[in-house]
C-alpha cells in the first residue's frame, strides 16, 4: 500500500454520498477504508439506477453508477449489527483502526454500542466522525438531513436560478459534497493532534452548517450590508460582464473582472466605443447599468461561433469559456490531459469500468488506485483474515449465524 495516509485504518460506517465521498478521498490518499455495510443490502446508492455497470454479455449487474462514483478505495464487508455478535465483531474492527466515520442519526449508533460516548473509554486515540444533516445539538438535531432540503434551508436555492425565477437548486449534492470535504479536513487536524498527544476526539460535522459557510461573500453581503441577495441567473452581484452570453452556436462565459479586460473584449468584438461609453467606464457603472450592457454584449457575442470568442478572448487575458455539457467535458482537451477519467477492472464488468479522477496531484505522494468500488461484501473473509487473524472455522460461524 502506498500513498501518504498509508498505514491508517477508516471503519466506515457512512453510507449514500457525503461521508462516501470523503472517504473514498482518504482511500485514494492510501488509507485502509473498511466499508461496513448491511448484508443482503449493503449502501443504498447501490440501487440508485439506472444506470448500472453491464457484464460482458450486457445484463444489468445492479451495480449502479451512482455508488461507483464515490466507493473507489474501500474494501466492503457486511456485518449485520442488529446481533450482538455483529456488535462484537464492529468494536473488534474499531480496535484495529485509526478513524470511525459515521452518518447515523442522531443517538442512533447508541443501541449498537457505537456511540461516541460508549467508545472513548476503551479507545482513548480514537477520532470519531459523526456526519448528520443538523449536527449533534440544536433543535433540528434529530431531523434527517437531505441535501436538496439543506440546500433549500441554507440559502444557497435563493441565490441559484435565474432572476425573478424559482428556487433552483445546484445540479449535484453540493451540500453533501461539501461537508464530505470539511470532514476530511477534520479528520486530517484531530490525527495530527493524536500524533502529538496521543488524544482522540468526536468531530461533529453538519450539512446544514457547512451549507452556510460556503455562502461566503453572499452570506456577508448580507451581515454586513444588511442587504438580502439574490439571484442572478449566470450574472455576478457585483461584476458586470459577468455571465452567459449568447452565441452563434450556443453560449460563451465571460467573467470580466476589471476595465482592462473590459477594453480588451470590446477591442476584439470591434466595438470599442463601447468602453468608452459613459454608462459603462469602470465596473460601478456597468453595474447601474448592466441590463443595457447585457443587450450590447449579446448582440455582438451572436454573430459568431462559440470556438472563435473563446480563442481570440482567452490570449488576450480575458476570462472566458464555453458553456460544456456533460459529454463535452470528458471530451475536453484539458480534461483528457489532466487524466481526469480513469479505468479499473471491476469483478462484475466484462471490461474496465470508467470513474472520475481524483483532482490531486502530489509530487511525491500521488493517488494510487488500489481497488475498484467493491461489490457487497467482496472483502469480508479477506478483512476478518488480515486484520483480526481470523481463522476459516470462526469466519465459517460467523456466515452460519448471519452475523457477515
């Protein structure tokens, strides 16, 4: 095993998106991510299709693309902890590792003895990560938490969409993403402050309050100006040009943060006048007047192709790029040199499954992809085998019972 978090050990207990995506973070960085799932059912996103990887004669394998994209890196194993011997085996697994990542309701884990509270005794070093939509206090504390609903209450929909239109949320579960990476964040901090003092600690990690951080400049527009924001479509609150612009053949972003640049794009569109319109001189002005700018812009944007803004615009400085959809970016030629799609042979697939890259790149440590997203249970016998010296007559009892 490689990579820089190697020789530490994640019990994962988390399950659908935001702790998933974290620690297949941690996994790609070379920690041991031990998936801890139901048996018979394992994480729900397993379901969550289609669509799901194909075998080699083209049957649906119901492992669906949604759990592929953020369980690369784990090793599975089913445990059932309704028993008290699947509860045995859990603390066993908590014993050997560096990290329990949790996603559980409020108090829940309590039943199973794998509260925090029930923990910390006997494992002083522990760092336990608990993710919940409300955070372990408050009075939203017991309600479970979804990232359409979160993104709903934390302010992010009333700022998404275009002006004077309906909430809209963003088109993945940034909530969830986002608190998956303040926990790695956490995670990192309460692990170096173990290596210095041997001290473990509960880590309480919220979506609803990690939604909230990320409204920053918006979130301060309002403490500060008392002003309450609002949407604006592609456009910017306080930079104009800033926004979509109509092509001939679709849409160019521009994001024209200074005069300079200003100048530049209306020298290019053959208008300069424009830059020297009075209306339209320095950013406060665009702003005042940036439903007459937008008109001006479009109409000289439409009268060519997308490629010709974006190659003439993006020398000169000016901030620009095409509006991609999905099948564009994996097509992208920066994309495909950053690598940012990837292959790894899958037990199910009958060829290499296709997954998103990680985005680091570190000199001396890269990212090792060492396992493709596990079928469920794939790793049990291996895991009770290496980890807890397990022998094939116990495992054997422990399949009979149903425990794994």
């Amino acid at each position: 095993m490689s990579g820089p978090l190697a020789g530490l050990r994640i019990f994962d207990l988390t399950r659908i998106l935001a702790g998933p995506t974290a620690t297949q973070v941690l996994g790609d960085l070379g920690a041991d991510v031990i998936k801890i799932e139901r048996p018979g059912q394992g994480d729900d996103t397993r379901k969550w299709g289609p669509p799901y990887v194909e075998d080699g004669q083209g049957r649906d394998t119901s492992e669906s693309a949604y759990f592929l994209a953020a369980n690369r890196n784990k090793r599975s194993i089913t445990i059932d902890l309704e028993q008290p011997a699947g509860q045995t085996l859990a603390r066993r697994l908590v014993a050997k590792s560096d990290v329990l990542f949790e996603n559980f309701k409020v108090g829940n884990l309590a039943k199973y003895g794998l509260a925090y509270d029930q923990l910390k005794g006997e494992f002083p070093g522990l760092i336990y990560c608990s993710l919940t939509g409300f955070g372990q206090t408050g009075p939203y504390a017991p309600r479970a938490g979804y990232d359409l609903a979160i993104q709903a209450m934390g302010g992010l929909m009333s700022i998404t969409g275009e002006r004077d239109g309906p909430p809209v949320k963003v088109g993945v579960g940034i909530a969830d993403l986002v608190t998956g990476q303040y926990c790695i964040i956490a995670i990192l901090a309460a692990l170096h402050h173990r290596d210095k003092t041997g001290e473990g600690q509960h880590i309480d990690m919220a979506l609803l309050d990690s939604q909230v951080s990320i409204l920053v400049n918006e979130g301060l527009n309002h403490l500060i100006g008392g002003v309450v924001p609002r949407a604006w479509g592609t456009e910017h609150a306080t930079i104009v040009p800033y926004g979509a612009f109509p092509t001939a053949d679709g849409h160019v972003i521009l994001a024209i943060g200074n005069d300079g640049q200003f100048r530049k794009f209306c020298a290019f569109a053959g208008a300069p006048a424009l830059a020297d319109d009075a209306r339209y001189r320095t950013n406060s002005q665009r702003m005042h007047n940036r439903d007459a700018l937008r008109e001006a812009i479009s109409a000289l944007t439409r009268t060519r192709p997308t490629t010709y803004w974006v190659d003439g615009l993006a020398p000169l400085g000016v901030p620009c790029g095409p509006v991609n959809s999905i099948d564009q970016v994996f097509q992208d030629p920066q994309v495909r040199a950053r690598g940012m799609q990837i292959a790894m042979d899958h037990p199910k697939a009958g060829a290499p499954v296709p997954l998103i890259a990680s985005p680091i790149r570190m000199s001396k440590t890269p990212v090792d992809y060492r396992h493709a997203p596990p079928t469920l249970g794939q790793h049990t016998e291996e895991v009770l085998r290496e980890v807890l010296a397990m022998d094939d007559a116990e495992i054997a009892r422990l399949r009979d019972a149903g425990v794994v």
